[in-house]
C-alpha cells in the first residue's frame, strides 16, 4: 500500500501552503553549539528519508495545492543522497524549494549550488553565528569564516549575474541568526554584512533551548526584554523580521500560530508532525492533551488557535 493510499487527500489538507521534509536530520558537516540534537545529546534517530516516502508525499501535497517545499531543517539538506531527485520533482510539479543552509555548501561548493538553486528556490536562508572567527569557533567550529563571506558573496554575485538573462524571478536571499548571549553584539554588523552583499532580509531568532539543556540556557539565553528595535534600521534595504523584534514578555506579532493547518512536517518515516516546536518533537507526546499547552516557541496562550 502507498502513502496515498494510506493517507487519501482531504479537505482540511487544501489550507497547507507549504511542507517540511525532514530528509536527512541527523546528516551534518558542522557541530553547531546550539543545534536541537546537540542539546539533546543524541540523534534523531531515524536515519535518512527514502526516496519513496519524499517523492509520494510531495505529489499527495502537490495535489493539495502546496507551493513550497522545504528539505530537512535539523541536520544540513544539501547532503540529502536524494537532493537531486528533489530538485527534479519539484520543477515538474511546478513548485518551489524553501532552502535552509549552514553556508559551507558542502558536495558541490558555493557556486554549482547557487547555479542549481536561485532558479528553482523561493527563498534560500543562509544561517549565520554572529561576525568574525571568534564567534563562529564559539557557536560552529569547523566553519572558516573567510570562506563563509566568500560563499555568500558567490550566493550574491550568482543571482545578479542569471538576473541579467532570467525571465523568471530567481530566488530570495535571507541572512537567518539564532541570537543568543555569545552573538548578540554581532547583529547590526550582520545587518549591515546582509545589506551590503545585496540579500533580501535578515531574519532574527531568539536562540531556543531545550529542557536539559540548562546549563546552555544560562550560559546564552537572552534577557526576556532584550530585543532588537527595527525602528532604527528603517533605512536599510532589507527586511528585517524574527523573534528577537520584539521581547520574550510580549506575544507575537499576528493573530493566530503561523503553523497549525498552515504548514505540515514530515519525518524520515513518513509520519506527520504540525508544528516546529523541537520539545514537543523530542518528547513522547500525549495524543490526548493539547499540543498548544505545551508550546516551546511562543507565550502561553499569546493567540487563538487556528480554526480548522
């Protein structure tokens, strides 16, 4: 029996705009201190996802009208022994890759990938430890950053150069930082570093840390009323968005959780998960209690649930 079959398209499944693969989350080339795994102190654990169970569940949701599609985001989804096969999929079917990368862009190097993915992408997300060697030797060791601002200005200098003979909009370029104590001096140069080389945004994360994880917590976590005040980088050419925009006292920016019934992930195993939340991930959840309570990323009871 096929996952179609096992899972037959429904009504409620027409409001996802776009899907999570989690196609290779314990397969990464850097050790990056804050990483959910690491904080766990193990893997996921449930090895890389077969090309049969990643290319059924894009053509079920394709059906559904998705239109971007994200390969793994713990672990770096550029090293997917499938990534190819992906990128194939996804053009036949018209849709988008939603690419989140740790910027060494391992196998085929800055330039093949950027060349493979600006045209097929909607927006590629470049994580990003802070400004200069000290900070990434403290957060990813193993990452040069000479050669990481050299894989961005690659990124960059890629897109303006397929603009000039491309009908079609090439993707977006995001800066995405996870700010915590060690890189929270490093912001406005990241800012500026973004703005500089031409990307489109920079997005702006509290760290997020794991229960068991307490001794890390109180070693890098913010003050709950330190945050970023946009309002001063109005001039910059760029978006400027995230958590870290606004204190960790005070609800979200929207409504409604910008997840549920919106967004789907999907384990290696071809089972669903409806948010990102990495505790209620990593623990044995009660089928019968709500997963909302228990929300590792936004304050209690900050917005209505999202109406099915």
């Amino acid at each position: 029996m096929t996952l179609l079959e096992k899972a037959p398209v429904k009504g409620s499944l027409y409001n996802l705009w776009r899907i999570t693969l989690l196609t290779n989350p314990d397969a990464c080339n850097l050790h990056c201190a804050l990483c959910f795994l690491r904080q766990r102190g193990r893997s996921y654990g449930k090895g890389e996802m077969p090309w049969k169970v990643a290319e059924e569940t894009v053509r079920k949701y394709a059906a559904c009208g998705i239109r971007e599609v994200i390969p793994s985001t713990m672990g770096e989804p550029l090293l997917y022994s499938e990534f190819e096969n992906l990128e194939r999929l996804v053009q036949e079917l018209g849709l988008k890759l939603n690419v989140t990368t740790n910027g060494s862009f391992p196998l085929k190097g800055a330039l093949l990938w950027a060349k493979e993915l600006l045209p097929i992408s909607n927006d590629i997300k470049v994580s990003c430890w802070g400004f200069g060697q000290k900070t990434w030797d403290a957060l990813c060791p193993g990452m040069n950053w000479n050669v990481y601002i050299q894989n961005l200005k690659t990124l960059a200098n890629v897109r303006r150069e397929l603009a000039q003979n491309s009908v079609e909009p090439l993707s977006k370029l995001t800066i995405q930082m996870a700010v915590c104590q060690r890189n929270r001096g490093d912001v406005d140069r990241v800012i500026e570093l973004a703005a500089e080389l031409g990307f489109d945004r920079v997005k702006l994360n509290r760290a997020v840390f794991l229960s068991g994880s307490e001794a890390l917590q109180k070693k890098e976590q913010l003050s709950k009323d330190d945050f970023l005040d946009v309002s001063l980088y109005k001039q910059m050419p760029l978006k400027i968005e995230g958590t870290f925009l606004f204190p960790a006292t005070e609800a979200p920016p929207f409504k409604k959780c910008p997840f549920l019934g919106k967004e789907l992930w999907i384990l290696p195993d071809g089972s669903t998960e409806p948010c990102p939340d990495p505790e209620n991930r990593f623990r044995d959840h009660d089928s019968g209690k709500d997963r909302c309570e228990f929300c590792h990323l936004f304050p209690k009871k900050s917005f209505s649930p999202v109406e099915n």
